[in-house]
C-alpha cells in the first residue's frame, strides 16, 4: 500500500471515528430527550414509537457515516456489512453507554445537563466499538488505547461529587453575588462573624455592651388583692404572678415600698379591690417610676376601647416622653419611650444593598464627596453609594456618628472567592457507583 493510500485511510479512520463520536455524544441526549417528551406528552403508547423512531434515526447517521467512510472499517465492503457495523456500534455502544449512565453520579448529567466532559464521555462507548472494527490491528490497538487513557483520565478526575463550584454553593445558599458586600466598622461587631471577627454585612452593635442604651418600658398589671400574701421584712403584701414578686424591698419614709427584681423594678399600689404593679426596665430611673406610680388612674372609657378589655379592671398612669400600648401577657398597659437615643436602635448600623434606580425616591439624597449621598429615613441617618450596578447603604441610629457612617460607605466592598468558599455550606456530596470506585483506586 502506498503512502498516499496510507494517509487517505487513516484520515478516513479518523473521520469515521470522530462522526461516530459526535453521533454519540450529541445524537443519543438529544434522541433520548424526544423519546422522553413522546411518552410526556402522549403516554405509553407513543414511548415505543418514540423509541423506534430514535433508533431508526440513530442508525441510519451511523450507516451513512460507514457509508461515507467504508474503506476504514472491516465492514465497510457491502451494503449488508455497512448495515451490520451500524447495528452494532449503535446496540453495543449502547449497551457500554448504559452501563457508565447506572455507574454514573449524576445520571441527569449523561443527558444533556453535564457540560463538555459529559459530551465527550457519551460518544466514548461508540468509539471504542468502532474502532474494533476498523482495518488494521495498529488502528484497533491505538483506538482502544486512546478511549482506554481518556476513560481513565476522566475517572482519576474529580466528578460531580468533588469540590462544587462557588455557583452552585450561592443557588443552595440562595444568595446574589453582586448583592454581597462586607465592611469592618471600629468599635462595632456584625450580627454574624462567619467572615471573620469584625468583618461582615447586615446589622452592627456596638463591641461594649455598656454602648448599647437599654429599651425603656413601663407596665402597668392589675392583680386581685385577695390573691395577695404577707411578705417578710416589712415589705408588705404580694401577688403571685408578678414581675416583682419575688423582688427585694425598701420601706421608704412616706411608707411606700420599693421593690427591686433586678431585670425590672418598681411599686405596688393599692387601688380598691385591687393591687397594681407599676414597673419598669433598669433604664427607667426610680424616681421617675414613683412619680408614674403616684399619677395612677382607672382607663377612660375611650382607652378601654382602644387599649383595654371590656370588663376587666385596667389603669395607667401619666408620663411625658412616652407612648401607650395595651399588652396581652399578661393583660395590662406598657408605656414606650419616645426618645429614639432610648433604644437599642440609636446605636445600631445595618449595611444594606439594592438595585433601585432611585433608592432615595421620592425624596432626595444630598450629594456628597466621594460619589456618597447622605440620607434620613425617620430616626435614621447615613449614606448610600453605587457600586456597579447596585446600591450600598449604610443606616445608623441617632447615637450612631455620621463621620462612622460615612467612613463604612466607603470603606465596604464586594465579598471575595475565597471568603465565600470558606463560609458557605458545601453541597451534598453524591456518592454514587463511581464516586466510591475513584476512592477505591485512590
């Protein structure tokens, strides 16, 4: 055989062996999906068309591919031969294909949703077959050697169930990468430090507790006297039930009695047939919960309508400064602080990020230096920047100081690979066949 004969052969062999690989690797997804969507859409009935249809179909481009390519093959003399050759590259490359979709980890994968390497690992099993049967034992050899190092390649390789991908850890944490940004803020710790000790998004509290002003809160309970009981140490009657009755007492000069549990403090005061508790939180100064106490009074009729229940003893008292709420457990009235520097809130900081167009509408932001914009909503002030496509705000309390709001703006950027690699949850590992055999040989 001369050297022109030589080369035209073996560019035969390859461009049988690469139709057949593209047949494989594209044709058997693709057919299989059709199958599916019959036997979907149309029932049982229609799954054997379907599946003699995609066969029909499946052989006949192996047929014309031997037809076109038939001096590569053993096969390729006859019309008959030709015919043979595409049954069994497509019954047992079938076969091989079916074998690696049980062992596979992911099956899904092996039928259009896997990528390139799933590509190439479908048209692999009709490869090796035909190359069985190509002319020349240094042909078969060299084939079967060429599918046998990819297959083992693409074994040693990390599948499906090795290290995901960082997309794939976002879609399971159900995050927006773009809508990540972290910020260390001095004297301040974020809600959560899985970014690190001081580094993070959302919320912010000041680092010292003793920073952070208590919520101030006055309730007003009323108890039926005759559940009331002696106690000891000249403090009096209590009541089960109360917030303080278990509380410390001091007997004052004018004879009330003061009663301190710790987390709440306050006075008891005789009202008819009644005993009312006029407590508050530790912010609340004493004084101020005497004078309340003294101001003591039976709801009007107009607030047991807006506060209270119909036929159920209540009172309240009278204090500038503070709101008045009715309460359920147990029934009664709570006074709130007005002042906004007396909650947990005026020394909060939330970074936040969205991707409105006018984030400040219907009002405006006043410009500032640095592409900032300085912005108040209520009892909240701070700034907004645009970063790309997106929104960062950073809000604080009225305790919060504007030049620590400012500097945060500036200073927050987008999360990093490496930070969401190391705090997001891996996904499920697949063990499947395959995944246990890679740790068999490793």
């Amino acid at each position: 055989m001369g050297d022109a004969d030589s080369e035209r052969r073996s560019a035969l062999m390859a461009a049988q062996l690469a139709a057949v690989w593209a047949i494989g690797a594209v044709g058997l997804p693709v057919a299989a999906g059709l199958v599916f969507l019959a036997a979907y859409t149309s029932g049982t009935g229609a799954l054997g068309v379907g599946l003699l249809v995609a066969l029909a179909g499946f052989v006949g481009l192996l047929w014309l591919t031997v037809r076109g390519t038939a001096a590569a093959s053993v096969l390729g003399g006859t019309t008959a031969g030709q015919v043979v050759w595409a049954l069994l590259v497509a019954v047992a490359g079938g076969v091989l294909w079916g074998a690696g979709w049980a062992l596979s980890d992911d099956p899904s994968g092996m039928l259009g949703k896997g990528g390139s390497l799933v590509l190439l690992a479908n048209g692999l099993p009709f490869v090796a077959v035909a190359g069985l049967l190509l002319r020349g034992w240094w042909a078969r050899l060299a084939t079967i050697g060429i599918v046998g190092v990819v297959a083992a390649a693409m074994l040693a390789a990390p599948g499906r169930s090795g290290p995901p991908e960082l997309s794939e850890r976002l879609d399971q944490a159900r995050l927006d990468r773009d809508s990540l940004f972290l910020v260390s803020i001095p004297g301040y710790h974020p809600s959560s430090d899985r970014f690190g000790d001081d580094l993070g998004t959302g919320v912010f509290m000041p680092t010292d507790p003793r920073a952070i002003p208590v919520a101030r809160w006055i309730t007003i309970v009323a108890f039926d006297r005759a559940t009331a009981v002696k106690q000891s140490g000249g403090c009096g009657q209590g009541v089960p039930g109360s917030v303080l009755e278990t509380a410390a007492c001091t007997v004052e000069p004018d004879g009330w009695v003061y009663r301190d549990a710790g987390v709440e403090h306050g006075y008891q005061v005789p009202a008819g047939p009644h005993l009312v508790v006029v407590s508050g939180t530790r912010s609340v100064p004493r004084e101020q919960l005497r004078a309340a106490a003294a101001t003591l009074r039976p709801l009007t009729q107009a607030e047991v309508g807006s506060y209270g229940s119909p036929g159920r003893a209540m009172f309240t008292v009278d204090v500038q400064g503070y709101s008045t709420h009715g309460q359920d457990a147990p029934p009664g009235i709570a006074l709130e602080s007005t002042d906004p520097a007396a909650t947990p809130r005026s020394v909060r900081i939330e970074v936040t990020v969205d991707r409105l167009d006018f984030p400040c509408a219907p009002a405006t932001c006043p410009a500032d230096a640095d592409g900032l914009q300085y912005r108040e909503i209520q009892d909240l002030h701070g700034y907004l920047i645009r970063r790309g496509t997106v929104n960062v705000s950073v809000l604080g309390g009225v305790g919060v100081d504007r030049a620590v709001l400012r500097r945060a703006a500036l200073d927050a950027r987008p999360v990093t690979d490496e930070e969401l690699l190391r705090v997001l949850p891996p996904v499920p590992q697949r063990q499947g066949p395959l995944q246990r055999l890679r740790d068999w040989f490793g």
